[in-house]
C-alpha cells in the first residue's frame, strides 16, 4: 500500500468512526437528558429573537414558543429594519401576550455585524437568568426550554448550543443542508467538546445559543466578537478558553428548522462559514474535500480494488450513522451524497471568491467591511 493510499483510508476510517461515536453519544445522551425533567423552582428565562425581514417564519417560531410548557418566561424580538411585515406580525403577537416584547432597530454601528449586534442588544434588555438565543425561523417542541434548562442546572453548563433537526423540503435543500451536519459529525467527537479543555475542539451554532446570564454578562462574547460572521463558533472557543463548560448537541427532534428554501440562499449562507468549520483554512478546506470527495481515486490508480471497495463501504456507513442522527432519509442522502460533495466544493470556492473581492452579501448587508 502506497503513502497516499494509507492516509485516505485511515481518514475515512477515522471519520466512521466518529460519526458512529457521535451516533450513539447523542442517542443515549439525549435520551437520557429528556428524563426526569424538573418542573418547579424554574429560573426565569430570556428568550430572545434576532429578525431580519422574517414575515414568512416569525409567526411558526413565536406561536411555538407561546406554546411551552415552561410558563417562566419572556420574550423579546429584535426587528432588524425589516423591509416586510416582520414588525407588524410580532406586534400583532404582543398585543395578545404580555410576555412578549418588540425591540425596532438602532442605528447599526459602522464596526458590529447586523446580528452580533441585535443579539448584543437583546440581551442587554433581558431580565432572565438565563438567555436563550433563537433564529427566527427555528421551532420548537413545547417541553424544549425545560430540557435546556434542566440540563444547564444539573450539569452547570455555561453555553449549551444546539443543532436543529434541518428540514428540507426542495432538492436544492437536500443537496445543500445535510452538507453540515457531515462535516460536523464526522470529523468532531461532540462528547469531546464538553469533556476537553481545548478551545480547537468546540462547535456551536448561532440558530440557537444558551447562556448562563451573569456569565454572558461578565463575557460579553457578541460584543467581544462584534465584527465576526462565524460568531456561534469564536464564541464556543472563547468560552472554552475562559474554562467555561460548553455543550454542543444535535440529533434532537424537538428543535427544528428550515435554513434555506432554495439552492441560491444555500450556497450563499454556507459560504459564510465553511472554511471556518474546516480549520479555517483554506488549504485544510480544499484537502478535506479532495480526499473525501475524490479518495477512490488512488486506490484505482494502483489498482488496489480491496481497498476501494473498503473505501466506498465506509463512505456510505458514515453516510448513514449522520443520516440516523439528524433524522432524515438514509436512501435519500446515500443517493444524493455525490452531488454533496461537489457542492462542498463549491462552498469552499465561493467563500475564497468572497475573501479576495471583500463581498459576502447575507439579508441585503455586506458581511465584509472595507
């Protein structure tokens, strides 16, 4: 076996698995947290929307929310300057429930990004002792904030980060939106994010972020990372460099969302943060891919047909243990993983385009500053 031979089959081996170990963590994990959930002496919680032109998605997050069985709670909605009926939809809310409140815009300064900023804003008018960050276009199961808290109270986490089960509903969501959740699990262990110290082994996702307050307060992390686009993941890092407990969860079926409705919005939206979940690196981004994308190809080439098949077989068992985990359909993303990966290419293109012309455009701003 040839030098190139041997390190494709061992990452592949390596990323089976972790997807695996990831597979049954959050499966015994998640059970076991969905038990003996605490329902008295509950801390009054925050929960606070960033909405940006969200007229389509804020009346499925807010009547979800309203829904909880965890009554402890606020609920404050950041209106971005929405050019839609964002505003007029959230207060059409408030006026039925006291609970929840509608922040308009301040003028954005020149330095912050647009939702750094409004989760800034939010949490500084928040009153809970804890704060729970939400897309606007993330929904959740009603026992979903006790779960959240009991865990945050049993295990004394000072973030907890989820990732949603995605829904994907177009083609141009199935070939895009699962892309993630496979880098994600099979090249980080999450049981080590909360077990390590080590700031390089954190993941989080901005959809939705738990704080622990008088920590946020001390942390400050959106202000501390006001001018980041990949603020979820500097965030987690920065936590773990302070030795703050972080916890970082997906494969729950009672957070969901729907990211992208189209191939365009996707490919946009991942660009943001592709290179930054591989490494940071463009070098490591573009490695990653070839090897994950093209590794059959050495083994053809040396005609070493014990190997491509053993190569293949792990690719699609890795495949199947994400599928398992994110709950969706484990023909469709067998079937559908080639066109993946060429689009994990193309993330990693577009994002390099973005850095050399300085252009990321993301809900009509600029993520990049001049």
């Amino acid at each position: 076996m040839d030098l190139l031979s041997f390190l494709i089959i061992s990452f592949s081996t390596i990323q089976l698995i972790i997807a695996l170990v990831n597979y049954l963590y959050l499966k015994f994990f998640v059970a076991s947290a969905s038990k003996n959930v605490p329902k008295d002496n509950n801390p009054f919680v925050s929960i606070l929307i960033p909405a940006r032109n969200e007229e389509k998605n804020i009346p499925k997050t807010l009547k979800a929310i309203i829904s909880q069985n965890y009554t402890n709670i606020e609920i404050i909605v950041y209106d971005d300057n929405s050019n839609d009926r964002t505003k007029d939809i959230v207060a059409s809310f408030q006026s039925n429930d006291s609970r929840i409140k509608l922040l308009e815009a301040q003028i954005l300064p020149s330095d912050w990004k647009g939702k750094n900023y409004a989760c800034h804003t939010l949490a500084q008018h928040a009153k809970g002792d804890y704060l729970l960050f939400l897309d606007a276009d993330v929904t959740i199961h009603n026992d979903f904030v006790f779960k959240i808290v009991s865990l945050a109270k049993k295990e004394k986490y000072a973030l907890i980060s989820c990732f949603p089960e995605p829904i994907t509903l177009s083609f141009g969501e199935k070939i895009t939106v699962t892309t993630v959740y496979y880098i994600l699990l099979s090249l980080l262990p999450l049981a080590l994010v909360s077990k390590t110290k080590y700031p390089s082994i954190s993941a989080a996702n901005g959809q939705c972020m738990f704080f622990e307050t008088d920590t946020y307060r001390k942390i400050q992390p959106h202000k501390v990372f006001k001018s980041s686009f990949v603020e979820d993941i500097d965030i987690a890092r920065y936590f773990k460099k302070n030795q703050l407990r972080v916890l970082c969860l997906t494969g729950l079926s009672d957070i969901k969302c729907r990211m992208y409705d189209n191939l365009k919005d996707a490919i946009i939206g991942f660009s943001k943060n592709i290179v930054k979940i591989l490494g940071n690196n463009f070098l490591t981004a573009i490695v990653f891919w070839l090897i994950t994308t093209f590794g059959f190809v050495s083994f053809i080439l040396t005609k070493n047909y014990e190997l491509l098949n053993l190569w293949i077989f792990q690719f699609f068992l890795t495949r199947a243990f994400i599928s398992l985990t994110i709950g969706k359909s484990l023909i469709s993303n067998l079937l559908l993983s080639p066109i993946q990966q060429f689009f994990i290419g193309v993330f990693i293109y577009k994002s390099f385009i973005n850095k050399i012309t300085k252009k990321q455009i993301w809900k009509g701003r600029n993520l990049y500053f001049f």
